[in-house]
C-alpha cells in the first residue's frame, strides 16, 4: 500500500512554539481518530523556540485528502493564523518502500532490500 507522509516546519516569530501546540492539541488529539491517520506529531524545537516541526503520515492520498478537505483541518488552519504564523514549509511525499534503519543485528543501513 502506498502511503503518504508530510514533513515540515511552521514558523510563529517571537511566539512561544510549546504553548502553541499545546493549544493546538485540541484538534492535534482527535486527528488520530480520522481514517487513514498513522502519525500525526506537532512538536516545538527546542533549539528554535519560535518554530514547530510537523510529522504526519497517512495510509493512502484519498485519507489525506478527507483530512484536507475536514473540520479539524479547517480548525486547525485558523488556529495556526490567529497564532501569528509567520512562515511554512510542509511538504508531502509519497512512500513506496519502507524499512527499519537497523537490520536484524542492530547494524544501521542505508539501502533497501
């Protein structure tokens, strides 16, 4: 199955990023129970105070696309703007292969089986 992961930054200058999505566990939280949802992580930076890494990743582009198209994510965008968002850049990538990093002996590798 082909699935869809999103990786990004979401800049607030100035603004405390923890506080901010601490607030924004309100729709964060319920995101998980949406169809296709396997990861759905926002975390501050702790070396970058005014800045939120988000993960996400999800089992097919249709359950993607219903959470782009729902209330939590509409919700969500509003909170993020009245937060005072200053910039973004999340992109999303399709995933076609997956494995862990470490092989069965605990060796890291990078290429694919």
């Amino acid at each position: 199955m082909e699935r869809v992961t999103l990786w990004g930054w979401i800049d607030f200058e100035g603004k405390d990023a923890a506080a901010i999505v601490r607030g924004g566990a309100q729709f964060i939280l319920p995101t998980y129970e949406e169809r296709g949802c396997i990861y759905y992580v926002w975390n501050a930076d702790p070396l970058k105070p005014d800045r939120i890494w988000v993960f996400e990743e999800w089992d097919s582009i249709e359950a993607l696309a219903e959470h782009l198209e729902g209330p939590l994510y509409r919700a969500m965008a509003g909170y993020l703007a009245e937060a005072g968002m200053t910039g973004a850049e999340v992109d999303k990538y399709r995933v076609v292969q997956k494995q862990p990093v470490y092989d069965g002996s605990g060796v890291p590798q990078a290429a694919f089986d």
